[in-house]
C-alpha cells in the first residue's frame, strides 16, 4: 500500500512538473483532491481495511493529501508568476527620460466648496462627520418626527430599495445618529454638540436648472442650553461672508419641515445675475439654499436630549447651489456632467 502512496507522490509531481496552464493545473488538483479524486477515494476505501492497518494508513494518506496540495500550490504560484512575466514582456517599451506635458489636475467645485466649509466650521468648533447614503426609514423618516403615512414624506420623492432600505433624501438621515453620538458629552459635561455632516442625497424628481436627483447637502446641528434662532443666523452668515469673502444678503422666511419647530428657509440674493432674475433662481432674485430651524423636541428626545433642558439648531446647507453660486455655474447639471471641459477650470487656488 506504501508503495502505492509513493507511486502516486511521483505521478503528481510529474503531471505539475508538465502542465503549464493554470486551466490543466485546476483539473490535477480535482483530479486528485476531488470529491472523487484519487488520494479522496483512498481515504474513503480505508473501510474496507483492517483496525490494525486503518490508523496507520489514515495517517499516510493525510500526509500525501497535505504534500499534495503544497506542490499544487507552489506549482499555481509559479505559473502565476510566468504568466505576470509574459504580459510584462509584451507591454510597449516607454522612455522614462522622455520629457512629457504634465497638465495640472483638479477638483470638482462641489468637492473645493464642501472642504472650505468644512475647514470654517472646524475653525468654530465644529466637528465633522461622515454618513452612508443608504439608510433606513427610521433614520431618514420617523427619528426625525416623520413616522409612517405622515404627509410630508410626500414632500419628497424617495428611492427605496428591495431590501426596504433607501438612498438618504437629505442630510437630516444622520441627526438621530450624531445626538446619541455626543449627547453623552452634553448631559454628562455640558459640552455642546457641533457637528456637520456633509453628503450625497437622492430624490427622485425632474431636472431643471436649478434641480437634481442627485446633489450635496451639508447637515449641521447645535445642541445646548439656551440655544436660539439668533445662533443659527450668526453661524450661517458667518459661514457666507468667508466662502464668498464678502457680506452676503440674506433672508429668512417661514418654511415648514417636521423635524424643526419654527423652521425656515434662508436664502440668498442670486450671486449669478445680481438679483435681478434668471433661470438659476427662477426669475426671483433669490435661491433657497439652507432649509434650517430648531430642532423639534420629539427630534431631541428620540436622541436621547432632554428638550426640556436643551434646544438647539439644525440646517441642512445646500453644497451644490453653494458652489453654483461660488463659481457663477448656471445649470446644476453641469456639475453632474463629467464633463471634464467644464469642471476642470476649477482648482484649490479657488
């Protein structure tokens, strides 16, 4: 029997020794380890031997079937190595003294916006978060006072996905999430909660000048004592005059959204015709740009805040509008364009 084991050992090393195929080395290894392979099938006629024999020759079997599978190994290991050899070979040969044009790359505009925002919130103290954008119906909907068959999930034209998950509609997905992340910090010592939590959203809707079914948002919250709607104002206007390094008009007007109480919509005077009209802002002079609000005490309480002893704020900053404004891009779909020609202009000298 020993000596069939050894005549086996020879007859594998062999056959690896000739083929020099990745395909033919797949068929040794079923070939022989296989569920009816030759060493498989002398482990499974071990039945047939005496007690005597069975322990010992188990032992030589196992043996060979762990020989065997290193020299299967090694031989694939060098037939990849042969293979990575030969396409090497036949690459083009290249100058690496050759002098070349190297044309200067750059960021998208949405990207160049979102990181100077994120670098002057920092500066306030605030700190910067990063959300999926596949979420829940709990975390989009109804931790943010939106529960089912309520009215305002009409407001939006949401994808779901088979599995009843769905692409976040809005920033405001992640605030469920960031209240019980720092909450512990504010009741247990008072720190306030900062953050910002910029991200891809997704609605379902028609494409216009000044509408996508995919853009950028930048969700931020305060949480403290004492937290009103002037704090809002100060941080965004804040926010505005160092993107645009100038004093920024804004207004304020009343706009409905569950997950704050009173909410807002602020707006700015359109930076692409002066105020006057056009196309980008829907012949009003302005552009809706940060819905934003307090945040509802439901909101608070379903992240774990007390709202009888903490208020804060929350706006949910428009990236793509922000940057259509910074660089007078007229059309948001530009931005979605891939169109190198047209993006390409903008760098981190901006």
């Amino acid at each position: 029997m020993n000596e069939k084991l050894l005549s086996l050992k020879d007859e594998i090393k062999s056959r690896l020794g000739e083929t020099q195929d990745l395909t033919d080395l797949d068929k040794i290894r079923v070939s022989y380890l296989g569920k009816k392979g030759s060493i498989t099938a002398l482990l499974k006629g071990m039945k047939d031997l005496p007690n005597e024999e069975r322990k010992t020759f188990g032992a030589e079997v196992n043996k060979l079937k762990a020989q065997a599978a290193q020299l299967i190994e090694e031989r694939l290991a060098e037939l990849k190595e042969k293979e990575i050899q030969r396409e090497i070979a036949l690459m083009p040969q290249f100058d690496i003294t050759s002098p070349v044009a190297l044309a200067r790359g750059s960021y998208h505009p949405i990207t160049l916006v979102q990181r100077e925002c994120e670098k002057i919130f920092s500066s306030m103290g605030f700190n910067i978060e990063d959300y999926s954008e596949i979420v829940t119906d709990y975390e989009c909907f109804e931790a943010l006072n939106i529960p089912k068959h309520h009215p305002a999930r009409d407001m939006q034209d949401t994808y779901y996905l088979d599995n009843g998950q769905l692409l976040k509609s809005h920033t405001s997905a992640a605030q469920n999430a960031i209240l019980k992340k720092y909450g512990k910090g504010l009741i247990e010592n008072g720190t306030p909660i900062k953050a910002i939590f910029p991200g891809r959203c997704f609605r379902n809707e028609a494409t216009d000048a000044c509408h996508e079914n995919t853009f950028f948002q930048m969700e931020g919250v305060m949480v403290d004592k004492d937290i009103s709607i002037s704090n809002l104002i100060y941080f965004m206007k804040t926010m505005l005059s160092e993107v645009f390094k100038k004093d920024i008009k804004v207004r304020l007007r009343p706009g409905f959204f569950p997950f704050v109480e009173p909410g807002f919509e602020l707006d700015i005077s359109c930076l692409i015709c002066g105020g006057e009209g056009c196309p980008s802002c829907k012949h009003s002079g302005w552009l809706e740009l940060c819905p934003c609000g307090m945040i509802h005490p439901n909101v608070l309480r379903e992240g774990g805040i007390d709202p009888e002893k903490y208020t804060g704020f929350a706006f949910g900053l428009g990236l793509t509008r922000l940057a259509m404004m910074k660089y007078g891009i007229k059309d948001i779909r530009d931005l979605n364009s891939g169109s190198l020609k047209a993006l390409s202009q903008f760098t981190d000298d901006e």
